[in-house]
C-alpha cells in the first residue's frame, strides 16, 4: 500500500483548528482528485476540502462536531488502490509535494465541483454520473427525499442551484409528496412522541457562541422610532416604472443603506468597533454595511464595503450580490468579515418591532421593521399613510442614549425626504 496523509491546512487568519462540520466520504471509499471529503468551519467561514489525491480512504479523523488542529492527520488515502481499480487505465498521477496541496485546499473555499452517483443502465451495469451541487443543496434534498439525479440542473456545466430545487419539489418530484388535502382531512391524528436530539455544531455553534457572548458582554440599548415611507415609496415606484428591463426592482434597503452611510459621517461614534483587547474604540471613516441575511446554514453577514461612495444602483447590485452569495454558500472569508455595522430586516415578516443583538465587535445594528399602510395625523387630518418602524440597538457603554435617539432621528429625517438622500 502507498500511504498518503493528508494534514489540515492552514486555513489562514490566524487559524490553529478547524471545526469538522460533515463527512461526504468514509473509509473504504474510493474518491477522485478534488473531489469534496468534508466541510469545516472556522471562526470566520465554512471550507470544503478537496481530496488532493485520486485514492482509496483508509481513515479519517474527527467526528462532525470535532476540533482538529492545524497540521494534525485529517485523512489517509491508499493511492495503488486508484491503480488497481483502474486496470489497465493509465496510473493516477503522483500527487503534488504538501505544501501546495494545503494551500490549494485553504484556497477552495467555494463549492467543489462535483460528488459521485451511480447510475443502473438497461444492461446491468453502472455508470458514473457528476452531480454538480453544493454541500447544502446536497443536504436539503436528502432531507426532502429528492433524487439529485432526477434533477436537471440550469447552472454553469449543468450545477443544480437552490432554485432547480424549488422546482423540483414543486412539481412532486421527492419522494412520498405529501398528500392531498382531502386525503389529509380524512387522515386519523395519531399522537406525537418522542424526541430529537440536534448537535449544534458548525455556523449554528458559531452563532450561538456570538450571540452568547453579544449578551453577556454588551448593555444593549434600544430604540424604536417610526418613520413615513410614503415619498420614499413614490420615488422607488417612480424609478423601477423606468429602469432598463434587465434590471431588477428597487427595494427599500438601498435606499436606507444609502440614507445611513450619509447619517453616520455625522456620528462616527455609531459606525465604530470596540477592541476588547486594547481597550480601545476604533471609529471608521469609511461605512461597511453587514447586511444580515438568512440562508439554509443559518443567519450569515455579508458585508457592502464602502457604502458610502456608491450610487444608489450600484448598492443595490452589490447588496443582492453578496446576499445571493452568502445564500448558495459561495461568500469567500473576506466578504463575511469588516463590517462596521448591521442591518437586518425580516422584510414582510418584519412586525411592529424588535430587539436586534448587536454584531460584536460593532456596537450599532439598525433593524427594518415591515412597511405597512397606517391612519395617522398629518396637518391635523386623519389620512393613509405608508409607515414603518425602524428598531436600532446600540452599545450602551461607547453610545449614550441622547445620540442614539439624534442618529435615529437623522436617518428618519432622511428617508422621510428621501431626495435629501442624494444632496450633497
């Protein structure tokens, strides 16, 4: 047997471990080169590793939910088993010296590109087929019981996105779809029992530790106040009736990420983050907008750099692409990092109001509640207007209350005259 061990890399920003979140192979299995072994996360992002060679696994280390360090054995591969199993095929070439193979790997931090299925033709025989899917694709149609292989897929080279998904299962392609709602009317309710047991590792673990920490560490202060959308809504109305047909719509959040950039040259101690180590708070100049964004991992926060000097529709590009990107689990580390503050919105699910955490070591978030049409004053008369709650949390040690409230305050005034927005 040739041995081959394949160590964790160094994954880099300071790294020592990796958390081993999922196991796509197991020992026994004969894997192909870059063909995805496992997912680990970080502090800062979630990786999948490639296999660096073509081979048979012997072992691997660590179960989901394990702490392996940096250069410990993560994986041996017997590599004349991939010459056996090829017969008479030309031999697997030799693979690349460590050091490039490590670094290779920390670079993939985006989806491999393919795992293996077998298909059974009419002969008998199996046939090897490349299923171009993300680990989390992956997982939701296993949970779904969706055949991939049944799925046709609309990305680059055939790649099942979450939207063939969507698709799939809209028409019954799992397995035991649910059954009709006259079949469901006539069903007998058993009762439930039983329990399930979930182990919180990987981005789960990453951000109850964060949020454990956030209200532990932190006196948050909130502030809710309610802001007139009914001129912002006319303006975003008035723009989408003439945007070039290839764009997308205009939604509220450009427009109040634009309105904050411009609120915070005024209140450098709201766009700040606090350095526990030092003891020190760092102000920023420049505005980088985390945008919380819900995917199938969990609540990720991609970040908008420089919102501040971007035109309206290029913020609004750039919040839907790194939103899209963190969504199909494609955000590489360094766009899931650096914000300077968070905004978060359940958009129609956005209620009256809420009590956003803060994102350490931020010590501001700004929460967008729905718009909604309400009867309220206005001149003295009763009349409709499209309102909206904005729900703001802020570090009660680094910003007093009174400047909270002035920030709230000018960020309302500008989305309640929205073509101030734009004024220099």
């Amino acid at each position: 047997m040739s041995r081959y061990v394949f160590k964790m890399p160094d994954l880099g920003e300071g790294t020592v471990s990796a958390e081993v979140v999922a196991w796509h192979v197991k020992p026994g299995d004969l894997v192909q080169e870059d063909q995805v072994m496992c997912e680990v996360m970080t502090e800062k992002a979630a990786v999948e590793m490639p296999a660096p060679v073509t081979g048979r696994i012997v072992s691997i280390q660590g179960e989901p939910g394990d702490m392996v360090a940096v250069g410990s054995e993560l994986v041996v591969f017997d590599t004349d088993a991939a010459s056996a199993a090829a017969g008479a095929a030309p031999a697997a070439k030799a693979p690349p010296p460590p050091e490039k193979q490590q670094v290779a790997a920390a670079a993939r931090t985006s989806p491999a590109p393919a795992s293996k299925a077998h298909e059974q033709n009419g002969t008998g025989t199996h046939k090897a087929a490349r299923i171009m899917a993300s680990p989390a694709s992956r997982r939701r149609a296993a949970e779904a019981g969706l055949d991939l292989t049944s799925v046709a897929g609309t990305g680059p080279a055939g790649r099942i996105e979450p939207g063939d998904i969507d698709s799939a299962l809209a028409s019954g392609a799992a397995q035991g779809s649910p059954p009709s709602m006259n079949a469901r009317a006539n069903e007998t309710r058993a009762p439930r029992n039983g329990t399930e047991e979930v182990k919180i590792i990987g981005l789960r673990r990453v951000i109850a530790e964060r949020l454990t920490e956030s209200a532990k560490s932190i006196p948050q202060y909130s502030y809710v106040e309610e802001v007139d959308l009914t001129r912002l809504e006319a303006l975003r109305k008035h723009l989408n009736d003439r945007r070039p047909a290839s764009a997308p719509p205009l939604t509220f959040l450009p427009f109040i990420v634009a309105a904050l950039a411009r609120t915070l040259g005024k209140f450098p101690q709201c766009n700040a983050l606090y350095d526990s180590a030092r003891g020190v708070l760092v102000k920023h100049n420049a505005v980088h907008v985390g945008i919380a964004t819900q995917t199938p991992q969990g609540l990720k926060v991609p970040v908008v750099r420089n919102a501040e000097s971007r035109a309206l529709h290029d913020l609004a590009a750039e919040i839907r692409r790194v939103s899209e990107a963190a969504r199909n689990n494609k955000s590489p580390r360094e766009e899931l990092t650096g914000s300077t503050i968070t905004v978060t919105s359940l958009g129609k699910l956005g209620g009256i109001a809420s009590t956003p955490m803060i994102n350490m070591p931020e010590v501001s978030i700004i929460g967008i509640n729905k718009a909604i049409e309400r009867a309220v004053v206005v001149d003295g008369q009763i009349t409709v207007r499209l309102m909206m709650n904005l729900s703001s949390s802020f570090d009660h040690r680094f910003v007093d209350g009174y400047d909270c409230a002035l920030m709230i305050q000018a960020l309302k005034d500008l989305i309640e005259q929205p073509a101030t927005i734009f004024i220099d």
